[in-house]
C-alpha cells in the first residue's frame, strides 16, 4: 500500500516524457557536430589544403585558385541564401541539410576529377550550394529551436565539429595525398562527409514545438517566456542594430576567410615549409578552436554577448601580424592557437548575438541575410589578397587590409546595443 502511494504521488508518465526529449535533444546536438564535420571541417576547410598542387599542377594564379570560392559563393549565396532561410523557417531544415550534404561530397569529388578552371568552378558552386544548404546557417536554427536558456552550450558543443574536422581534414587529405594523389584524395573526402553525416539527418525526429516546448519547462533547456518578441521584418532590416551587425560580421569573417584560403598557400610557398608542416600548423588551428568553441560558448551563457563578440574580433586582428612574422614553426604554431581561439568564437557569436537581439522567429530569414552578406566578402577578400600576392610577391599589403577589415568589425560590434530589441524600439 505505501509502494502504491508512492507511486501514486510520484507520477510515471512525467518522468518517461522527459526521456525521449532528453535523447532528441542530444540526437539533435550530434546531428548538428556531425553535419559541421562533414560540411565545414572537411568540406570547407580541407578544400583550401590542396590549393597549392593546383596551382603547382594547372599553373593557376593565386588569384584564380582562391576565385573558386568567390565564384561559388557569389553565384549561390545571393540566389540561393535568402531562399534556404524562408525554406528553413517553413519546412524545417532536416531536409535542406541531407540535400546540401549529398551536394557537398559530390562536388569534392568532381573538384578531383577536373583540370580547366570551368570544371573548378562549378563545382565549386556545388560545394557553395552544400554549404549553404547544410553548414552555419541550418544548423544555428536547427539548435535554436531545439534549444533556449542553453543555446550557447548546445551550440558550442555541435560546433566543435567544425573544429574536430578543421583538425582532421589536414592530417587526412596529407595521408590520402601519399598514398593516391591529391585528386584521389579530394575524391575520398567528398564520400567520407556523406558517409558521415547522411545517417543522423535521415533519423532526426521532427521538432515538435508544443511537446518540447512542455518538457524543456521541466527539464529546463528551454524557456520559452523568454524569446524576445518577433520584430517586424521591414522594421528589423532597417535597424542601426542589423546594420551594425551585419558590417561587423562581414569584417571578420572575410578577415578570417581569406586568412584561411592562404595560410597553407603562404606557408608552402612563401616561407618553405613542407607538407608535413603545413598540415600540423592547419590542424593546429582547427584544435585551438575547439578550445575557442567552448571558451566563447561559455562565456556567451555568462557574459554580456556583446563583450564577449568584441574580444573575439580583436583577437583576430592580433593573430594577423603573429602569422607574417612566423619565420620558425614554433611562432607559425603561436599563430595557429591565437588565431584556431579567435576563429572558433567568431562564427558562433554571429547567431547568438543575433538571437538575442531579434528573437528566434525570425531568425532563418535574419541569418540568411547575414550569412549571404558574410560569404560575400569571406569569397572577395581572398581574391583581392591573391591579387595582392600576385602583384607584389608578398603577403604584406594583404595582410595589411586584412588586419584593417578585423579592426572595423570590432568597431562596428563596439556600437551594437546591449539590450534585445522589442517592436516598440526598432531602431535602437
């Protein structure tokens, strides 16, 4: 009777609810890291390892080898970005992610297969078209829905997947490139991401608002009284904060895209380093933002965001300077773990500044318009450092605008407001 009583008082059917929100929630998370993996890690950021056997094997400039990324994200960013976010906010973006990582290990393997520069680049707008299909921008709505007072955390942590395959795509593509070539190499990373993250998309649950939405009261990963109210869009797009936002993160990340483009391109063929040493300086980077992922995701949950974005994007413009003069490996590693800290806060404060300054609601359309404006200059700022390499032989003028871009960016975050943004005060 008194085992009754217990029983009684202490409701089973509460208790097996939260079960299956506890794994969805984490199948969510591993889906995510995985996605990162595939789609940033080898995809994105392995892809620039094999710039130099390209130029050293078609005769290709500095400039075309970085025009591919440019030509892909410029083609498909303005046609195609808007459009995913309006996709993500109607449909959900589980189907538009197993569709971009399907897209993202076909171009790798057709970036293998080619020897013109009109094969390079449109594959290289397949690769674009993944990116934008299943990179930052799905997955940084997939975890805000999901998640709520522990969105920093749940992104940090999927995040880390960019920096585990930042890490492995160096090592990775050098073991590939021994062993069959760099093209056999590329081939192989193409099936290895869909291998990779295909399978969770394809038996993520669908996101449920309503049953969620009554666990996460319980379990407390979400709370929903909190979400700032929707802004109206017209309104929102015509914010100083949007404005500010926006030229902020265009800034770094196009100071930290072509940075990545041409580190092994400078290493190899400006300061002579070998294979084996340009991809520990490579993996470096990607370990250092792991640590960067976690370190920024917590004190985004600690500390008022903006701050937080503020010393992220002066880090960036110190780790420049650290580069140009790394005449040993060891100051080139110092690089690596300033500049891997400084990249792995950058790109997960974007959606979480952004989250907190206009809300969730609309935040597919909000990030597709940043994330378009982002690829942009991460796709121009490259090609004018090329540019700049080719002409002058030397990487010091384009590390100079580089480190100019970073500092404006910070400026630019020094005048975000600090408080989320409501209808009644659009343009703070």
């Amino acid at each position: 009777m008194t085992d009754a009583r217990r029983t009684t008082s202490h409701p089973e059917p509460d208790q097996t609810a939260r079960e299956p929100v506890s794994r969805a929630h984490a199948q969510a998370v591993a889906t995510s890291f995985l996605a990162l993996f595939s789609i940033s890690g080898l995809g994105f950021y392995g892809l620039s390892f094999f710039f130099d056997f390209m130029v050293r094997e078609f005769g290709w400039t500095l400039l075309q080898v970085t025009s591919g990324n440019a030509f892909g994200k410029i083609l498909v960013g303005p046609l195609f970005g808007f459009g995913a976010g309006w996709i993500i906010d109607r449909f959900g973006p589980r189907r538009l992610m197993m569709a971009g990582v399907v897209a993202m290990g076909v171009a790798l393997f057709g970036l293998g297969s080619i020897g013109t520069l009109p094969g390079f680049y449109f594959f290289y707008a397949l690769n674009a078209l993944g990116f934008v299909c299943a990179g930052p921008l799905p997955n940084q709505v997939l975890l805000s829905r999901w998640f709520d007072r522990n969105r920093g955390r749940a992104m940090s942590v999927a995040y880390l997947g960019i920096g585990v395959g930042w890490a492995v795509a160096p090592q990775m593509a050098r073991v590939l490139e021994q062993g069959y070539g760099w093209h056999w190499a590329l081939k192989g990373m193409g099936l290895v991401a869909i291998l990779i993250a295909l399978p969770l998309l394809i038996v993520l649950p669908p996101w449920d608002p309503g049953h969620l939405g009554q666990a996460d009261r319980k379990t407390t990963i979400a709370s929903p009284g909190t979400e700032v109210p929707a802004l109206p869009m017209k309104a929102l797009f015509g914010s100083r904060a949007f404005f500010l936002l926006a030229v902020a993160s265009m800034c770094s990340i196009g100071a930290v895209g072509a940075t990545n483009q041409h580190l092994k391109l400078f290493l190899i063929l400006d300061r002579g380093y070998t294979q084996a040493q340009a991809a520990s300086v490579l993996s470096m980077v990607g370990m250092a933002s792991l640590g960067g992922r976690l370190l920024v995701g917590w004190c985004a949950d600690r500390f008022p965001k903006k701050y937080v974005m503020l010393i992220v994007y002066f880090l960036v413009a110190a780790a420049l300077p650290l580069l140009y003069r790394s005449s040993s490996f060891a100051l080139a590693l110092v690089f690596a773990v300033v500049f891997g800290v400084a990249v792995g806060g950058d790109y997960l404060m974007i959606p979480l500044m952004a989250a907190e300054l206009f809300g969730v609601r609309v935040l597919g359309r909000l990030l597709g318009i940043v994330l378009t404006a982002d690829g942009i200059a991460e796709a121009l700022a490259p090609m004018l450092v090329g540019h700049l390499r080719d002409a002058t032989k030397s990487y010091a003028s384009g590390f100079g605008v580089l480190i100019v871009m970073a500092l404006v960016g910070a400026l630019a975050v020094a005048m975000l407001p600090r408080n989320p943004l409501s209808p009644t005060r659009p343009r703070e």
